[in-house]
C-alpha cells in the first residue's frame, strides 16, 4: 500500500505543495472531460524517479500534471516523450485556464 502524502513529506515542493494540501486535497473532477483535473490526495503520488509530485490529469494520452522539486509552477509530464512543460503558475491559475480553455496540453 502506498504511504500516505502529507503535508510534511512534500515539503521539498513547497510552496505549491502548501498551496495543494490547503486549498486542493480534495481534488478538482473536470464534469466535461469526466476526469480528475486535480487528484484528491489519497491519490496524488511522488515521481521519486523524476522530483515530480503528481496531481493531477489531463485525462489523454497518459499526461499527468506536476508539482516538480525545486521548480516554481505547476508542469505537464508527456510520457510519450518523458519531458516537462510548465502549464500554469499556480494550482489556482491552472484550474482556471483549463477551464476558461487558455490552458491546453
């Protein structure tokens, strides 16, 4: 079973990891894509392998979003092509340029 995350364990992706436990644990399901946007906590996930703390989807092609260690922003992760892409400044900026379409993978 996997660890639980908490606060304290992702500190290393503060300050958008304080940003997610605050306001985001409970995640953000996308109604139009049938999808969670922002994962609830029980399951986002640490990427020890690539410094990312996962959480979130965009629902296609495997494309997770990123909380990355030591980077300021919120990142899409391409599988397909094993790279990053900064999407949004913030948890916050993310949820709202998906929703209003300025925010895209």
């Amino acid at each position: 079973m996997p660890t639980r995350l908490t606060a304290a364990r992702c500190a290393a992706w503060r300050p958008a990891s304080t940003e997610y436990f605050k306001r985001y644990a409970e995640g953000r399901f996308d109604e139009k894509a049938q999808a969670w946007l922002i994962l609830p906590r029980e399951h986002a996930r640490l990427d020890e392998a690539r410094g990312a703390l996962v959480i979130g989807s965009a629902g296609v092609d495997g494309i997770t979003f990123c909380l990355r260690k030591g980077l300021a922003g919120v990142w899409a992760y391409y599988p397909h092509e094993d790279e990053f892409q900064i999407k949004a400044t913030s948890l916050e900026h993310l949820e709202r340029g998906w929703a209003d379409g300025t925010i895209w993978v």
